[in-house]
C-alpha cells in the first residue's frame, strides 16, 4: 500500500503513481458508533466541483474535474431481431450509448465470432456487418461491452428470409385430363418463413368453394400413446425402442383427413370448363414466386364436332406418325412390334407395376389385316407399355396408341454442387430420377459399390432416390454417385461430399524457457477441414508481427521471439478456426534470470554487542528459483543447530546470544542454471570491558604500592584512573605515580602508562598517608566503560 496516501480523516485518498493494476471500484464508507454508510456514484455526479477555503488571510478556490465512469448501457431505439433477405447485406448495431466507448467483442453463440470472409467489423466495433447472407449465418449474436466499471452484453437475433422457390423438376406444365376424371395440380414450394401459396385459374383466383377442388394436404405426425413406455432390460442385453407414430393416410384415399398447407390442387371430376391456366403464386415476407400450369380437358366421347376438335389439336401437337410402309419392324429395349396398315400414335404415359415379375406372355389379337405379336421376356418394376387399340371412322383404319420407355433423368437442383457436413451432424444426398419405366437406383462411394454397410448410419429411402448419413465420420467424404438404369439407358449423378472436421491445435517448443537474450519458438500444430486459419494472442491481446520483436510465420504455425526479454514473459495461445469450429491450445513462455542478491538497505558489515541476537538476510530473485548456501569463514552450514537457526530454502541465518567466538566472514551463495550471487558480511562482535578485580588494599607507609586493573574487552579497553575523582596524570615534573603496563615495564620515561590485553596496574613510589584514597579504574570501549574502585589505606 505504499504507492496509496490517505489523509488524517481519511476523506482523500491519493494514489502516487497510477499503475494498471490500480483500475477497479474504490467506495468510500463512513463509519461510527450509530452505524456506517458508503458514497456511492452516478452519471449525474460527473461535472466540476470546487473546493472554497476562506480565512482572515484571504480566499482559495480549488477546482476538480470530475469523471464518471459507467458501465456500458444499451440504448435500443428497435427490436433486438434482425430480419434480412438471403444474398443481401446487414448490419448489426450494439448501439452503445457510454461514453468513453467501451471495448466490444462479438461473440456467435458461445464462442467469440470469428470474422468470415463476408463479415467485417467498423473501426469501433459496435458494428458487424454481413454481405451476402446465407442460411447459415442465422442464429444469435451476442455483442459484449466492457470497460473500467463493468461490462454488459445484448443478443441480437438474425432472421434469414428465404423467397420462395418453386422445384419445378418435376413438374408437368401443361397437363392433360379427360373429363370427368380426376387431375392433380403440384406446386412444391419452398422459403422461410413458409410461403402461403394461393391459385388462379386464367388469372383469377381458384373458386375454393367449388365442391370439386380439393387443396392437398399434410398431417402432423401423431403417436398412437403418449404414456411414458417402460423397458427393462440387463446389463448387456440389446435394447429395441419402437416410436408408435401413427400412419398418416394416403392423400389419394383421404385427403380431407390432412391438414391443408395449399401446395397440391385436386379437381375430382374435372369437365371441359376447367381447361385453362392455373397459376400458383408463393408469398412471403422475402418475396413472391409463381409457376403456370396449362390444363387441357378431352372428352370421354367425340360425338360433338367440339370433342372431335379439341382430339384433333391434341393429336396435331404430339402425334408422331411412322412411315406410310405397309410394314414396320422396331426394336424397342428389347421389345418388337410389326404392324402392315395402321398408323400409330405413341404417347409417353405412367406404367402399372407387375403382378407377376417372371411373367412372359405372348398376345394376338385379329383386326381386319392388322395382326400385333408382342413379346416380354424381362422384369421391370413397372409394366413396360400399355397399349389402347381405337376403332376410328373407317373401319379398316387402326390407330394404336403406345407407351414407350424414357431414359432415366437425375434432378440435380436438390444437392448443393459441392455439400458440406460437420462431422457428426446428419446429411442428406438426393437422387432425384425420372424415367420409365422407373429406375432402379444404386448408390457408390469413390467407385465401390459395396461400400454401404449393414448399418444404422446410413439409410436409403425413397426408393434409393435419398441416402441420409445420420452420424457423419471422416471416412464419408468423397465422391458419392448416384446410378440411375433402366431399359432405355443408364444415367449417372456424382456428389462431392466435403466433411468438415473442427480444428485440433497443440502449440510445442523445445525449449520454453530461456535466459535473457536468448531466442525462443514455439510450434502451432492444426488439423481440421477445412485447413484452419491460425492466429496468436499473448494474455488474451492479439499479437503483432514486429522486425525487431515477436515474428509469426506467414502461415502462423511458427513464433519466433528472437531475443527474450522479461516483457516476453506470460502466457502464448494459439487459435485455430475454420468453418466448423474453433480450438486453442496454449504454452507458458519464460526467461532464465541469473540470481541477484538484494543489497539495498543492507549493513553488510553489522556490529553487535555480546548477548544480542544476529540476522542475516539472503534476498535472491531468479529464474528458476535460486537454491542458497550459507558458509561462515569458508566452512558451509548445512543445517540449523543449537547456535544457529537456517531459515526454509536458506534466506536467513539467525544467531541467538552472539559471542566473540560469532564474529567472522558469513557468506551467501545463490545458483540457478543461469549463474550465482554471492553476499558476503562481515560481522564483528563488540563487548563492553569487563573489570575482575577491586576491593581495599593496606600499604606500609614508605614503600612502594601497586594497584592492579584486570578489564578485558572487545575491542581492546582503554583504561585511565582516578584518585579521589581526579584524573591521575603521568609525565608530569614531581609525579611519583607509575603506570605500568605489560611485564612491569613502563612505557615511556616519564609517563610509564601502557594499556594490555590482560593487566593494568598502577605504581606508587614511596607511598604517604597523602597517598591514601579512592582509586578508581576506568575501561572503555567503543561498547561502553566499566569502573572498579580500589581503597587504599596507607598505616
């Protein structure tokens, strides 16, 4: 809390030098013995204030700008749901109204939105905008605004709208009905939402109350039982689960029973007034699409000139006349006919199936000289022509009219040129054929025609003309094809399946950690189809290719830091995208530091008086952690003993009740795989002098008397006396006092005073009664004095 100052009262709190950690949410709480209460802020407390201080001396004002931050709040004029045309463009707007801007990120569902090639962000972010919308980028958008005081987030719902769209692949624009029978009109539509479909007939709208127009219909799947269905089963028995859903009823039988949707138009007993041209239009909010029919109605008879005309145009438009021979021999897959006179209209129809598939049959039937042998020798799923003989005005006249087959077609508009599946999601391949008689169908994957399994995860429906992979693995990608046969021919559809696999990223170096100026790389290893897009960011911040810092492959599968720096150190993920899904994977980037020894604010050379108590510090950063080892004049100290206390992982060395014997040269020595430290202390013990002897002393008056002083001290004691509170001096003309020192001797002529290690003594020469008193000695050292008093009684 150093770099924090609060005021005496508490009322200012100073921050000295702002740091990013200091951002955050600081409260004022006012406390005392009737409770407490807390200073909150608003918007409206933004503006300047101004402190005013008066005295006798004068005035001062103080002015303050006072900021606000807020959080991020959305100000939304709409809906939060966006609706737009597939193919067109759209922006989505965060609309936030705090100001300064907040940081926003965009967020598609759960992850964070990863920017396709038609998506672009504006230069602040608060706008994402989509050109040429598809299908798939429906869905929720969430944008998340952050700042100093918090973050919020809205989601935004985009609503593709798909016009409608008409399959006319298999439709049949200009229909023919004979009066009285039934006629079907289809309009397949499609679009989102689902298009409300309404006819006309010859531009005006189809009278529904007319009791002979049915609209097809569908029915909502219904269960037979909607109580819960107990199984029990053991532990590795197979379980079977049947979904009872009801069978809808054949529209054919029962079209009142379902539901009406407008797509199909039945007339159930159609008559010459309903020949025209029925329109289908499909509305919705994208648009509007619309298919004609052109309906012809024949009579059942051509008693009146109006029947026989309308059988003339009819027959004028389709009816192909064959060679004016008296005998014509075709083959037709396999089939012969001969005929010597009558003329022979041949018209496309659909087949009935067999009752029999080994039936072969010959058939002959006399008219006048026609005579017709028709002979089938092979199966067909449906019968192979139907012929209808027809007795015209002249009696020797014939005309047969024919069905022959039709090679098999393939609707390719149902499929994508080129699908696309995520892996484990379900796909649908269409095979839509006609021909007849109808096709058989097979499917292939990349040229092998057992590849299909007896298996769950493929299903083949509507007579082979969809193949739906519920559960798609890699190995269902590739070309799938589609083989149409009949008797007319063989037709083929190939399908480029593409599966896209989420991304899978492992980000390795050799050598993660290095020592300063070294160079570090790191490897970013992706897979995923499509090939995914990779992109680095250090704490979550993207990171930029620099010349002299951080360089990133084209690709992004290589990082280079070429010379580390304790900046380098933190955290590098790598990011991998591609259409199917995102993945990361990260690795922690550090920097060998040699050990350095903190030395600030340290007395590498303490002194210490006897009995206290020595710590020494050993400070040491580093990368790795340093290991420390203490040694005291050159011998190592391995661990903690009765003397000594060694600090956990050796950052202190600790000496209770220090000695003499503890002064010397302490030594820390700090390793790690980058280098070593070493602090050295010199430690001096200091003791205040000590004095062992003293008491009264009796001298014979005459001779000569010594008075001893046994100090002892570190450093050594200076030792001067006193004889009744005065200073005893030496050197000085008629003193008879001698201050002897080591073995007796003086230590100059006239002084004889010498300070020793182990004694001090002073001389008196031919001693008096004058001499008789109070001797004081008196040791002294840099850690304090001792006195001892000596009496002397001279009798």
């Amino acid at each position: 809390m150093s770099n924090f100052i609060l005021s005496p009262r508490g009322e200012t709190l100073m921050i000295l030098k702002a740091r990013r950690a200091d951002a955050g949410s600081y409260s004022c709480v006012a406390k005392n013995a009737a409770g407490e209460t807390e200073a909150g802020f608003t918007k409206e407390d933004e503006g300047r204030y101004t402190c005013h201080a008066v005295n006798e001396a004068g005035t001062l004002d103080t002015d303050y700008e006072s900021e606000i931050i807020a959080p991020p709040k959305f100000h939304r004029t709409g809906e939060s749901v966006y609706e737009v045309v597939e193919h067109e463009t759209v922006t989505l707007d965060c609309a936030v109204a705090t100001e300064p801007k907040p940081e926003v990120i965009w967020y598609r569902g759960e992850q964070p939105l990863y920017l396709a090639g038609n998506m672009a962000l504006s230069p602040d972010a608060m706008q994402l905008t989509i050109r040429s919308v598809s299908l798939s980028d429906g869905g929720k958008y969430t944008c998340k605004a952050s700042n100093e005081a918090g973050s919020s987030d809205i989601d935004l719902i985009l609503k593709v709208l798909v016009p409608p769209k008409i399959d006319k692949s298999n439709i049949i624009g200009n229909p023919l009905a004979i009066v009285e029978r039934n006629i079907y009109l289809e309009c397949p539509v499609s679009g989102i939402p689902q298009p409300t479909v309404s006819w006309t007939k010859d531009g005006h709208p189809v009278d529904v109350n007319d009791s002979r127009i049915v609209f097809a219909q569908v029915s909502p799947p219904a269960l037979e039982s909607t109580e819960t269905q107990t199984h029990t089963k053991r532990e590795g028995d197979a379980l079977s689960i049947t979904c009872p859903i009801r069978s809808a009823v054949d529209a054919t039988s029962a079209v009142s029973d379902i539901s009406t949707d407008g797509r199909r138009l039945q007339i159930a007993s159609t008559s010459l007034s309903d020949a025209g041209l029925y329109t289908c239009v499909a509305i919705n909010r994208a648009g509007e699409s619309s298919l004609d029919f052109k309906v012809e109605i024949l009579c059942t008879h051509l008693g009146s000139q109006k029947c026989r005309d309308l059988e003339g145009r009819h027959r004028a438009t389709y009816q192909h006349r064959w060679a004016a021979t008296n005998s014509l021999s075709s083959t037709v897959s396999g089939v012969t006919v001969t005929t010597a006179k009558p003329a022979v209209t041949v018209i496309p129809s659909r087949l009935n199936r067999p009752t029999n598939s080994s039936q072969s049959f010959n058939h002959t039937k006399n008219f006048g000289l026609s005579k017709r042998r028709i002979k089938r020798n092979r199966d067909y799923e449906r019968t192979f022509f139907e012929y209808i003989l027809r007795e015209l005005r002249h009696k020797d006249e014939l005309e047969e009219i024919m069905v022959v087959p039709a090679p098999p077609a393939i609707d390719s508009s149902r499929n994508d040129p080129s699908p696309r599946v995520t892996i484990g999601r379900p796909v649908t391949l269409w095979c839509a054929v006609s021909g007849h008689p109808f096709p058989s169908i097979t499917w292939r994957k990349d040229g092998v025609e057992d590849y299909l399994p007896a298996s769950d995860v493929i299903k083949i429906l509507d007579d082979g003309q969809m193949l739906e992979i519920l559960d798609t693995k890699r190995e269902h990608a590739g070309t799938w094809t589609c083989a149409a046969e009949n008797d007319a021919g063989v037709k083929e559809f190939e399908i480029q399946l593409d599966v896209w696999i989420p991304p899978a990223v492992r980000v390795s170096s050799e050598a993660p950690i290095k020592a300063i100026g070294e160079t570090v790389t790191l490897f970013c290893e992706a897979s995923g189809n499509p090939p995914p897009s990779l992109s680095w960011t250090k704490g979550g911040q993207p990171i930029i290719n620099s010349v002299e810092g951080v360089r990133i492959s084209l690709k992004g599968t290589r990082l280079d830091i070429p010379h580390m720096e304790r900046s380098d150190v933190g955290d590098y993920t790598c990011n991998a995208n591609n259409e199917a899904g995102s993945a990361e994977s990260t690795i922690h980037v550090d920097v060998l530091v040699p050990p350095v020894i903190a030395r600030n604010n340290i007395d590498m050379s303490p002194r210490l008086p006897t009995g206290q108590t020595l710590m020494l510090i050993c400070d040491v950063g580093g990368k790795p952690q340093p290991t420390l080892r203490w040694f005291i004049n050159e011998t190592e100290i391995t661990e903690s003993n009765e003397q000594i206390e060694l600090g956990h992982t050796g950052k202190f060395i600790k000496i209770s009740n220090i000695t003499l014997q503890d002064k010397g040269v302490y030594t820390c020595i700090a390793d790690n795989v980058a280098g070593n430290d070493t602090l050295q202390y010199n430690v001096d013990v200091v003791q205040a002098p000590i004095i062992s002897n003293g008491g009264a002393q009796q001298v014979i008056e005459g001779e000569l008397a010594r008075i001893e002083c046994l100090a002892e001290g570190h450093p050594e004691p200076v030792i001067s006396w006193l004889r009744n509170g005065i200073r005893v001096e030496t050197g000085v003309q008629g003193v008879r006092y001698i201050a002897d020192g080591k073995n007796g001797l003086p230590l100059l002529p006239s002084a004889n005073i010498e300070f020793s290690e182990d004694k001090t003594r002073i001389n008196i020469i031919s001693t008096r009664l004058s001499d008789e008193g109070e001797y004081i000695c008196v040791a002294a050292n840099s850690a304090g004095q001792a006195k001892q008093k000596t009496q002397v009684y001279v009798g």
